[in-house]
C-alpha cells in the first residue's frame, strides 16, 4: 500500500541522520556488527534528501513489538503475573471462586493443576483481572501493581527489565523523526499504564489487543467500563490489520521477537521503497534468557527461518548487545 | 480520565494564541458573537503559560465530526452516495443482484421501494460496495470516484463541499498545538481518502467505523482483504469507545452537529479543567440546509437540549457564518 499522503509536511533538514538525544555515536549498547550496520544503513537512506530510499517525515512509521522486543518476557508475560496478582487480591470479594475452576487452582497454589486448563484458564484469568473496571480505575491498578511488583528472578520493578539498546534504538529513530508505536499482543490499556514514562511512546501511539468497553453514566458522569469480552486481538494476522485500522500507514521499519510479529514484519517488508524489518534473537542465556523454537512465551521458529529466507536482519542479543538491561 | 502522561514534551510557547497560517485576525469567516468567542477564549485559556486552565501540548487533543461538521450530509450521507453509483458500477458483474433485494429496486431505480427496506437495505448495499477489495483498492476506488462525482444540487465536488469556517478552526487549533481528529460514524478507510487533503488531517489521526479485514497472501505479496463484516461502529457511545481504544487520552474540544456525537460531547465535557464542546446547528436554510430534531441524516434533537442545559457551545450557520463553503 502507498498511503502517500502526507501532504502539507516539509521533508525534515535530516542529513546527515542525527544521533539521540544527547549521544555523540549512535547505539552505544550496540557492538559493531551485522545488526547495528543495517539499522544505521538504513535511517542513513530514509533521512537522506535527494537520495533514493528518502521517505518522508510523515511516513516514517516504526512498529515495535513490546514483550521479548522491548522488555522481557520471561518466565512469564508481565501482564500475565498482573492478572495472577490481582485475581488473589481480589478473591476475598469472590468467595465463588473457591470452588471454581481454574480459580480454586491458582489459589490453592496448585499451578500445575491451573496449567492443565491452558490456555482457556489463562484466559480465564485474564479476564477476571481486566475487566468491571473503568478505564481510569484500570489504568490505575497497573499503575499501583508495577510500583510494587518484582521480577521473581531478578527482584527488579518489572518496568526496569526493559532493553537498553532498544531504548536506544526508539531515542535514535524518534530522533530522525520517525514515529515510533508499539504493536502487541498484549492488552492496549496495560501498556499504556507505562509506555510514555519508560518507552516515551504516548497512549495514542500503543496498538493492542483490545477488551470491549461500555460507555455508561455513573451519578450523572460518563465512564467507560471494561468488559470481559474480547473486541479485538493484536497478534499475529491481527498485526498488520490493527496497524491498518489504526494508523492507515503501512510502517517502513517493524521490530519482534517471535512468531507472533511474524506477519507484522511481511506486511511491512512488503512495501516500496527502503524497510527494515529486524527479529530480536533471545540467545544470551546468562544476562538474560536463551529461547526460541521450543519456547511457550516467544516462540520464534517460523519467523526465524523467514528472517534468513527474505534476509530480515536478526540481532544475536549475545554479540550484538554490550548490555542488556541498563543498570540500577 | 485524566491520562496526564505526555512526559517529554515541552510546553510550547504559546502564550498568546496563535492565529493560524497566514490569517492576521484568526477565524475570518466566522462573525463576532458568542461562537467564535467562546472558541477564542477557551483557546487563550488553555495555551497561556502558567494560567489556570494551561494544558500541556501533547494532551490538546480536539475531536471533530466528519459528516455535517466538517461537510454537507445532504442529501444524504457522502459515502452511501459512493455505496450507490458503486453497485450500479458493479452491476454488470453480479447479474444474480437483478431479483436479488434490495439491488433489484436500486438498479431498476425505484428508489421508494428500496427505501422501503430501511436501514437493513441501506447496509446491504454498503457491504457489497465496500468488501471484497484489498485496502489499496478501495483507496484507489474512493479517490477515482471523489474525482468525478457531483453532488446532486450544488454540482460541486463533493470535497467542495466543505466548511469554510471549520477548515478554519481546524487550522487555528493545529497553529496552537492542538492534534486534531476526525471522529465520525463514517468508513475510517473512506474518509482517509481525502481527510489529508481537504481537512489536513493525516490517516492515523481518522477514526470512524470499521470492517473486518482479513491478512492473506496473493502471489507472494500479502494484502489486507475488505470482509463484509462490521468490526466497530463508531456513532453514539461507540465514538468515547473509539477514543479511548485509539487515543487513550481524554479530548479536551469535541465539535459535532447530531444526536450521534452526544456521548463524545458528554464524555469530553466531563474531564477536568478546560473544556470545548460545539455543536453545529444547521440553521441557514439558503447556503446549505435547515434541519434539526426532524431530520432522518443527522438529527439533532436530544444533544440540542442538552447543549442548552450544560453550556455546550451551539453554531448558529446562518447568524455564526460568513460564508459556508468557500467560493469556487
């Protein structure tokens, strides 16, 4: 598609590409490699005016997958421990649950139990803890549970186990007037709780999957109530039809980490023009975790062997990264 | 709600209010009197610096109507205009439609008996012009018949037939940092046609109602399919839903002229500190159309009321105006 609108924009003053906020080179979390290089080839061909890749400021659209790309995934979603934390919290308000399933699993603490029902006592879950709120009273549930919450193998705040280079990486591209969104499966309303403090992506760039919501009075004022049914999910085809429906730009840089961006990274390979479409390869088995075609978080199989088929770049988080997590 | 994110961004210097590009009084078409003075000064209001109502750049959020706010609806919507000439266009090719109800009465033009059928005809016919397309084509298909097409009493463009004085306000706001959306009960594909264009605003900034689209590969390449299925709609309470799943923020101006924009109004009037809500009323029954409370393409009758009894702003077209469309 070649949404070449967009008019009414003047192309930035961007040559040479600029480095980040405060950075004198580019990408310092990033070694010298196949990964950086493609990245720095390619924001030097879009910003570059007259050149032959240059696209201009109001179409250089970059997606961002956020568990496994941005932050960590492992051992479990994060918003998958919210929805386990909170349905605990809220259980003395639910005697009913004693003595229903997969409830009176997760709470006798028989996890292996609550696994047997799969993916449907995950959803199960997860729709318990999202929904009977409003949006403002969600927003601010996430908001108290990560100021609280700690990663169970590194006792960090969940909002610290994000990737530096990454960081990095939204800083350097924002600074060569790119927009940055995410695009995730996971839900629009959690992420957004913390995308513009800790990633600088406000609400209305976060693609998400998306629960219903009621709009209702309550004592004569408007709210909008989350329900416990499913309007919309943003992973794997849903991708480039969420970035459709809500953008109506199709992106020329997309980043993932799994299967699951799989059809995000074609749809955007598959455009005119310059693109960039990179996996983010979980290979350092030490400063952070090891996994790919056997994984159940992130699984990256199909998408890998594409990544080499159609020549995606895949950074190797081992060798490309200087580090993983910035430090406390 | 009050998302007050927006970390990072500079307040602007934006003290006093900006008139728009190249306007040395802004607002010329609009008269002197109550509308354009209450748009004026919730403007002054909310962009001077360190003043009580002073709202950060990146939450000046302003939500507009398309259909009857920012162009003429009548005769009758612009877009089921478009759903008509396109099934009597593609009639050739669906010889089953000639007993088939309602593209029978259409094609033979017996429009009382297709009006017979109500809203139920009326969607069948804006299903078969709008599915069975890529997203490409269909933009393609909009902007071939937006080129040609004459509106029935003016024959004018269609795209002709925008507001004069809306096309200034939204100027005006965007020149004081205001993001500015359309909101409309519309096809977000059909209006992104030619929403950057006409109004300025680009693709990710258009939210309206939606079908399904359906991810799939044709010859290698992958392409978003138009289903016949409805996805959201976005009229009445589905316009705060649409916002909130799109924005995430609370707008703080909302302008529309329907019944069908009362939930937005109400949901952006009831923030916290400044507010816009506007209504235009159709009033000018020489340069456009007078209608309201009896009108079947957008009544307005219960938002008229409560406009009266919540302070909301209301246009008069014949006494606020100038002029209504600009000249040829």
């Amino acid at each position: 598609m070649a949404l070449s609108l967009g008019l009414g924009c003047s192309p930035g003053p961007s040559t040479p590409p600029r480095g980040g906020a405060g950075s004198a080179s580019p990408l310092p979390s990033w070694n010298e490699g196949p990964a950086r290089a493609a990245i720095l080839r390619f924001v030097a061909n879009v910003t570059t005016l007259g050149g032959p890749g240059y696209v201009p400021r109001a179409e250089r659209i970059a997606v961002f997958d956020n568990d496994g790309t941005l932050w960590a995934e492992q051992p479990t979603y994060v918003q998958f421990q919210f929805a386990l934390d909170r349905v605990k919290a809220l259980a003395p308000q639910h005697p009913e649950w004693l003595s229903k399933e997969p409830f009176n699993h997760l709470l006798a603490g028989d996890m292996k139990a609550f696994a047997a029902g799969g993916e449907r006592a995950m959803l199960a879950v997860v729709a318990a803890a999202h929904s009977g709120l409003t949006t403002d009273e969600f927003m601010g549930a996430v908001r108290d549970w990560l100021r609280t919450a700690r990663h169970p193998k590194t006792g960090r705040p969940y909002t610290d186990m994000v990737y530096a280079p990454m960081l990095e990486l939204l800083d350097y591209l924002r600074a060569n007037d790119f927009k940055t969104y995410i695009v995730s499966g996971g839900g629009v309303e959690f992420i957004r709780a913390f995308a513009d403090s800790v990633y600088g992506i406000p609400p209305e760039q976060v693609i998400g999957s998306q629960g219903k919501l009621r709009f209702e009075m309550r004592d004569g004022k408007p709210v909008l109530l989350k329900l416990p049914e499913v309007q919309f999910v943003d992973d794997g085809p849903g991708k480039p039809v969420g970035i459709q429906a809500i953008i109506g730009r199709r992106p020329i840089a997309a980043f993932g980490n799994s299967d699951g961006d799989r059809e995000m990274l074609e749809w955007t390979w598959a455009g005119t023009g310059a693109r960039l479409a990179l996996l983010v390869h979980h290979t350092d088995g030490e400063r952070e975790w090891a996994y790919d075609r056997d994984s159940q978080v992130g699984r990256l199989d199909k998408a890998l062997d594409e990544a080499r088929s159609a020549g995606w770049t895949v950074v190797d988080m081992k060798a490309d990264w200087k580090q993983v997590f910035a430090p406390r």
